[in-house]
C-alpha cells in the first residue's frame, strides 16, 4: 500500500510551495462568480442582495438626513433656544427610530447572506469534489489535496463571512461617498481663506483635503500590509497541518500506546505548532506595524475635519451647527475614503482565503485533466456475460505493468488469482479494472459494474447502523431482518447480531479481520455476479482466510472471484492463476503538475 500511494504522489504532486504563489485576483473572483452564476440557490442570493442593496441605500438617506439635523440643532444649542432644542430632538427620534429599524433589518440580511452563501459555496464544492474519481485522484495530489476537510469546512465558512461583511462594507462606504461628496462640495464654499486682505475659497477644498488624507493612509496601509496576504495563506495551510496531525494522533492512539511512541508524536506535534506559530509570529509583527498606520490615521480623524473646517468659522461665515455639518460631512467622506485602510488585514484575510477556496476548485476540475498526455485503457462496456482483458498495460511513472497473458476472458463462476511482487503495480491493476486509474493501453471489457463488487485492501465501512454498514451500498430496508442474520452467522459474526441497529465508528470497534468479515457478509447480501478483491483475503489469517474462501466457493458459486494479491497461497480455491510483469522499457505516466494546470487556467481566465 505505501508503494501504491508513492506513486500517486509521485504522478500529480506540484513543488514544495506551488500554491503559495498569488494568482491574479479578478481570475479568482470571476471563478467564484461562474460557479455562482451556475448554482441553483443564486435567485435566493440575488434577492437578499437586492434587498441589502435598499436597506443600506435608505440607511444612507437617513445619515444625510441626520447630518442635516446637526445645523438647527448645534445652532438652537448656540442660541439658547429650548423650544427649538425640543423641537430638534423629537426630529432625532424619529429619524434615529427609522435607522434602528434599518439597522436590525440589515444585520438579519447580512446573517442570512452569510448562511445562504455558505450553503451554495459548500454544496458546490461537494459536487465537484465527490465528481467520480475526483477525491481519489486529489488525495495523492500534494499540498492541494491536504485537508479537503479544512477548506471546505472552515476556509469556505471564513471565506462567506468576510465576503459578506466587506462586501456590505463596500457597498455602504460607497453609497455614502456618492452622498455626502456633492455635501461636503458645497459646503467648501464656506470656507474662506483670508490671505493679507485678500479672501478667496478653493472650490471642493473640503473634498479635496478628504480625498489625500484617506489617500495617503490607503497608500501607506497597502504598503506596510501588503505582506499580510501571504502570510495568511501560509498561516491556513499550517493550521491544516497541525488539526490534521492532532486528528491522527487521536485515531491511531492505541498504536502509539502499544509501540511507546508518544514522545515521538510529542515531539513531531511540537514541530507542526512550531510551524504555525513562527507564522502567527510574522502575523503579529505585520499586523503590529499596520495598526501604527491604521491607528494613527483613526486618532487624527478627531481633529482632521475640525482643523480643515477651521478657516470658515474663525471668518465668521461658518456658524456651530454650520461646522458640525462640515465636520460630518468630512467624516463620512474620509471614512468612506478609508474604508481600505481600515479593512486591509481583513482584506489580506479574505484574500488569502479565497487563493485557498479557488485553487481547491479549480485543482478538482483540473483533475480531469489529469495525465492527458498519455494513452488511456480502452474500457469497454459489454451485454456478455464474461470479463475480457485484451494487451492490458497498466502505465506508471514507473514503468508498465503488464498480464502474463495477453487475452484473458473470465466468465461467470470462474475464480481467478493474479499474483505479483511488491511494486509491481496489483493495486494500479485493481484501480484500472474499477475506472480510477485509466492511464495505460489496451481494452478491458466488462459487464454492466452495477452487477460488480470492488473490496479494496482495507473495506469501506461508513458511518451509522451496523445493517446500514451491511447493506452498503444499498438501502437497508432492501432485505430483510433473517437476511442480515443468516449473513453474519455465516461469517463467523453471531456476536454482532444483536447490535444490528446501534449506531457506532464500526470501522474502529471491530478488529481488522471482523471489518473484512464483515464486508464478505455484504457479498451474501448483495449476491453480486463479479467480485474483485484486492489483497483483502491476504491479510485474514489462516481460519478465517479458509471461512471466506468458503463462503465465496459455496454462497456465491456463481459468481466470478478475481483476487489480487501477493502469494499464491489460494491456488486450491483459484483455478486459474496470472502473473503480473514490470516492464521498466513499456509506457510510462508523464507526470501532472497541477500547479502549471491552474497557472494555465487562471490566465486563461484572465484573457476571457
């Protein structure tokens, strides 16, 4: 198994380090904008974007109204007028009740926008990931097929929150710039410079002073937090490797028990939190310098429009409740100016997040493309009742594997054995016999696979009720109760039985041979006509190898049994035995660097 899976990696894995790179983000976003466009939840999306997009135009509506309060208001203060100042504050209520109202109706649409997104983002990766082959081809793709786990569950929830928040961010920074510049430009009108008895005013003075301040924070924030971006991609992949390395850990801890090697996994946990946190280390440091930035900026922001404004109400032509407007005004303008400044970590968060989101998609449509370059088994499907394999080569990177004969027909009731060395590729050939590995030459014709069981070396059992395990991959109300019980007892399993609907991880309460037992009693369920075993009858020992060979020569004595495995220790069971070549001289896999795939779709992308 680990020679199989070195070839896998060896196939597909990219550089150390491919995916650090930063594609161009308008390819990623359009992406992520098609696989929108093509989901089916997108008119539910569309309308609570509509919906934001009303709310936070009202919401906008109401600050110009509100800043506009600010002139009769200040002015009835500097006055001393209460019945005007009474007046004033009932105009407040009504105009802050109308806010508060907008304001709970946006976040419950923001929540929902996240909680929609997510779903649609999910359920998408969930197609593309669970496409047939698709999963096996990306587990041996290196880093970008590390931790599917992590980037569908938590990078793409991250992923949907921050494009939610920044997103009604933009929208709202952006629809109060488009109000209060055209304010804030007749206002300027007021501020009048008096220079040696010559009074003049600068037209848009006040929108001009906003459009540098918030200019040069942008400019600066985007200079000293631009190295952010990468090391929040790097910070997510370490993440992954240390909740990986924790999980395993857990799963294989009665080993670790058995072999003493705990200080051994210490040891090598240390080293997967010593990888993230000499991450985080660069994050606080970059993050640290960015808030001198960000910080500073936000302070200076008290005083900044009052200072600006100054001129106008020292010469008189500016009254308080006339410079509190402007001071309004400013603040909207240079806030809604800022908005990156004050956004840029979370920017550089979501940035990252959507290369790893993106790069994951893309690697999964990619895999279809996988070793384009070089020949493919002809797979055949056929109404006869036999399964042929004709000048069957099974390509690696290492070679070819190849039958010791060249025309093989097997029909209904045969037992077959194929045998071969370590390396020689037996796991390939079982690949390439179920569709997975499709890389080589030749034809295999098969009859309809529905009508086929494939037990790799290590049996499926999922999740749930041990009848659901049983019955895999059919519905469980398929057979009846005395089916599931004569099968266990067949097996040699009485003693499971009673636990037919208890819900348990049967893949790590049963021992190794029970697990294979029990998907051999699966067979007695399914009665399939072709059965296809890799290695699994190699590992049982001696009694319960002689109980399942058996059960296949008595239960199911129609059906074909084509075993691969290591010994030829079955030759009494098996009536026909094969032997599998390495031939270093026959055609061999080009590797697939998927890294060089998606460079070559994201700029694809970006000339479309």
């Amino acid at each position: 198994m680990a020679h199989q899976s070195q070839t896998m990696e060896d196939t597909l894995a990219p550089e150390p380090g491919a995916f650090d790179q930063q594609y161009a983000l308008a390819p990623q976003i359009m992406m992520m904008a098609q696989a929108f466009i093509s989901s089916p939840g997108r008119n539910p999306l569309i309308a609570l974007g509509a919906a934001i997009v009303g709310v936070v135009g009202a919401t906008a509506y109401g600050q110009i109204r509100l800043n506009a309060w600010n002139r009769p208001f200040y002015d009835a203060l500097e006055n001393r007028d209460l019945r005007q100042f009474l007046f004033e504050l009932g105009i407040f209520a009504m105009i802050a009740g109308t806010l508060l109202v907008l304001n709970v109706a946006q976040v419950w649409l923001n929540q929902t926008s996240k909680l929609r997104l997510r779903e649609q983002l999910t359920r998408d990766l969930f197609d593309q990931w669970l496409q047939p082959t698709r999963a096996f081809r990306l587990a041996g793709d290196g880093e970008i097929g590390a931790n599917p786990d992590q980037r569908i569950h938590e990078d793409v929830r991250h992923l949907t929150e921050l494009s939610t928040d920044l997103g009604i961010g933009l929208l709202q920074a952006t629809l109060l710039l488009l109000s209060f510049i055209g304010v804030l430009w007749g206002l300027s009108e007021r501020v009048v410079f008096d220079f040696d008895g010559w009074k003049f005013s600068i037209p848009g003075y006040m929108v001009w002073c906003a459009l540098f301040y918030a200019g040069a924070a942008s400019w600066l924030s985007w200079r000293v937090g631009h190295p952010l971006i990468n090391l929040n991609a790097e910070r997510y992949a370490r993440e992954a490797d240390l909740r990986f390395a924790l999980v395993r850990v857990n799963e294989h801890s009665n080993s670790i028990a058995v072999y003493g090697g705990e200080q051994d996994e210490k040891a090598r946990l240390h080293r997967e939190l010593d990888q993230v946190l000499r991450v985080m280390r660069r994050l606080v440091t970059g993050v640290t310098r960015l808030t001198w930035i960000t910080a500073g900026y936000g302070w200076f922001a008290i005083v900044a429009p009052i200072v600006v404004a100054a001129p106008g109400y020292f010469a008189g032509d500016l009254s308080l409740g006339g410079l509190m407007v402007v001071v309004g005004a400013f603040n909207q303008v240079q806030q809604s100016l800022r908005w990156f400044v004050d956004n840029f970590s979370v920017i550089a968060d979501w940035r990252a997040t959507l290369l790893r989101v993106a790069s994951f998609r893309l690697a999964l449509v990619e895999m279809d493309k996988l070793g384009d370059q070089s020949t493919r088994i002809e797979k055949i499907a056929t109404t006869d009742e036999k399964i042929v394999f004709d000048n069957l080569g099974i390509a690696s990177p290492s070679g070819c594997t190849a039958l010791s004969e060249p025309h093989i027909e097997i029909l209904p009731g045969d037992h077959v054995l194929i045998v071969g060395s370590t390396g020689a590729g037996k796991t390939n050939l079982f690949r390439a016999i179920a569709g997975l590995w499709p890389w080589g030459c030749g034809r295999i014709l098969m009859p309809p696979q529905e009508r086929m069981i494939f037990m790799p070396q290590r049996p499926y059992i999922p999740p749930g009720a041990l009848r659901d395990a049983l019955a895999y991959p059919s519905a469980p109300g398929k057979f009846a109760d005395g089916a599931y019980v004569a099968a266990l007892h067949r097996l040699g399993l009485s003693h499971l039985v009673p636990s037919l609907d208890r819900v348990s991880r049967w893949d790590k309460e049963l021992n190794s041979d029970d697990r294979i037992k029990l998907a051999f009693a699966r067979l007695l369920l399914l009665k399939p006509r072709w059965i296809l075993i890799d290695e699994a009858i190699d590992s049982l020992d001696e009694s319960n190898r002689a109980l399942v060979l058996d059960v296949l020569g008595e239960d199911l004595e129609t059906a074909a049994v084509i075993s691969i495995g290591r010994l030829n220790a079955h030759e009494q069971f098996f009536r026909t035995v094969l032997h599998l070549t390495k031939d270093p001289e026959g055609q061999r896999l080009e590797p697939f660097v998927i890294d060089e795939a998606l460079d070559r779709t994201m700029k694809r992308s970006a000339a479309e």
